[in-house]
C-alpha cells in the first residue's frame, strides 16, 4: 500500500497540497492518505456579538473560553476539508484519514512520520511574506532536516496536477543514479520525461564526462525517457527558472545530500530564491548513504 501524509495548516493551500497528494494516490493499486493538522493554542481578542465582558467574568474564563473557540474551529476546518476530499475521492481503494495533534508541527511531523512511514510526504509552500515560518524557516527547514522520505512541496500559486516534464538538477553525486532510480519509481504512473541537468559557469570536458558516466548508469535501467543537459550559467537559480520555463517543466526535483546541489541551494539565499521564483513543485530525495 501507497502511503501519503499531508501535513496542512487549513488554508486555502492545504487543498492544493491535498489534491496533489490524491493525485499521486489515484496512481497507486492501494493508498492511505493522511491529513495531519498540528494545532497549536493561540490568544485572539473576543470580536462582535457575544464577546464576553471581562467586568463579568474572570480573565481565566475569558482565556479558556477562546482557547476552546479556536481549538473547534480548527477541527471543523478541518473536517471540512476531509469531507470535501472525501466527497471528491471516487477510488473505492484509496482510504482517507484525518489526525488533530496538539503541539508544534516541527516537533509532531517526524514524529507521525517515524509512526505512519509514509513514502511521501506533501507540504504547502506559499510567498515571501511566510516563508520564514514554512518551508525555509525553523518548521520545515527542520522537518525537512528531521525526515528521510520523499518530500514534494507545492507553492501556494500552483494549479496543476500534471506531470509530464521533470528537471532533476545533479551536481555529479555519488548518489546520483540511485536518486534518479528512485525518482523513477515514484513517478513511474506518470510516465516523465526527465530532464537531467547540471549548471556550471563555463562548462567543462569534465563536466561533459560525468554527465556520460550518469547516462551510462542509468541507459541500462531506465524505465522512462532520460535527457541529459549541460547548462552554461554564472547563478544556479536563474539558470533553473529560466529552464523551466523555456522547457514547460511541471516539477523540479533535487537530492539532500550536503554535498549536491540541494546542498548548495539550501543555504538561505539561493534556496530562497529559487522556491520564491519557482512556480511549480519540488520534489526532494534523500540520499541513503548518510557519510
């Protein structure tokens, strides 16, 4: 059985996230998907009718009383979004979960993990204004950190579900021709064509050496069409967004190993700025050798 966990936040991005998610589901004989909602206890001032005055009844009471407010309306948002999911699913083998979990999500998200084992994970991503509290702040940055299965993330602005064109950008790993095996695998229902490209300022013989040695490891296994590009440029993001659009890719997906290009684009600046600029889904592999 396929298993999906979708942690969301109960935004209009969660759907998005979802609907990813069941998209990879629907490919699956058998799948769960898990919706996982971390909910956290948080003050907001009492507004409009029904607001309780504070000459009547104890600011303890007051405090509880909007505590539990906030706590049933997430899990009827919850269960919104489950029913709507729910209502949407017409695969007989695709089975349907929800958790509440209270606590923070950067400590509850590998903990669920550790439990459910999923063989992948799905995040919402969204805009500048909220990254330092999504995927590069201390939430996802340490989840990312703290988890070794897949983990697809979807920016906020994101419509589609399709998959047809995937650029993994390699920095000649080790790891590389397992990676890209394993992304294979996963995508397989969906019959890619993946774009195998590396970006150097002045491209090398080198360079074009390795990047034969990559074809020459995977021409015997590959189970989808492989192409294989150099790509002359001075900025790693730039040259990523520029092909991206130029090519029509539909997802972006990259290894974690330190010592490749995740490695690289996961210092503040770079990553920052290729999630920003990008307008369609990563897809991050873990490498299994750990050194």
């Amino acid at each position: 059985m396929f298993k999906i966990l979708v942690p969301v936040d109960l935004t209009e991005s969660a759907y998005k996230a979802c609907n990813f998610a069941l998209t990879f589901a629907n490919q699956a004989p058998e799948a769960t998907v898990v919706i996982l909602h971390c909910y956290q206890d948080y003050l907001e001032e009492p507004t409009g009718e029904g607001m309780i005055s504070e000459s009547n009844v104890t600011s303890e009471i007051i405090t509880d009383h909007v505590l539990r407010r906030n706590q049933t309306d997430a899990q009827e948002k919850l269960d919104e979004l489950y029913q709507s999911l729910k209502a949407m699913n017409k695969n007989p083998y695709l089975h349907l979960e929800r958790v509440f979990m209270y606590g923070m999500p950067e400590d509850l998200v590998p903990e669920e993990v550790q439990r459910f084992k999923p063989d992948l994970l799905v995040m919402a991503t969204k805009g500048e204004s909220n990254l330092a509290r999504t995927f590069f702040g201390t939430i996802s940055t340490n989840i990312a950190q703290d988890v070794n299965v897949p983990l697809l993330t979807v920016p906020e602005t994101y419509e589609g579900t399709t998959i047809k064109r995937v650029l993994y950008a390699t920095d000649f790993d080790k790891e590389d021709a397992q990676t890209l095996e394993a992304i294979q695998q996963l995508l397989l229902p969906f019959s890619p064509v993946i774009e195998c490209v590396h970006v150097a300022e002045e491209p090398t013989r080198s360079d074009n050496k390795k990047l034969e040695e990559l074809r020459s490891k995977l021409q015997q296994t590959a189970q989808t069409n492989i192409s294989y590009t150099l790509l002359d440029g001075d900025d790693v993001s730039d040259a990523l967004q520029k092909f991206v659009s130029e090519q029509a890719i539909d997802m972006v997906a990259l290894t974690s190993r330190s010592r490749t290009l995740l490695g690289s684009l996961l210092n503040p600046s770079l990553t920052k700025r290729l999630m920003l600029e990008s307008q369609v889904p990563l897809l991050i592999f873990h490498a299994s050798d750990k050194e």
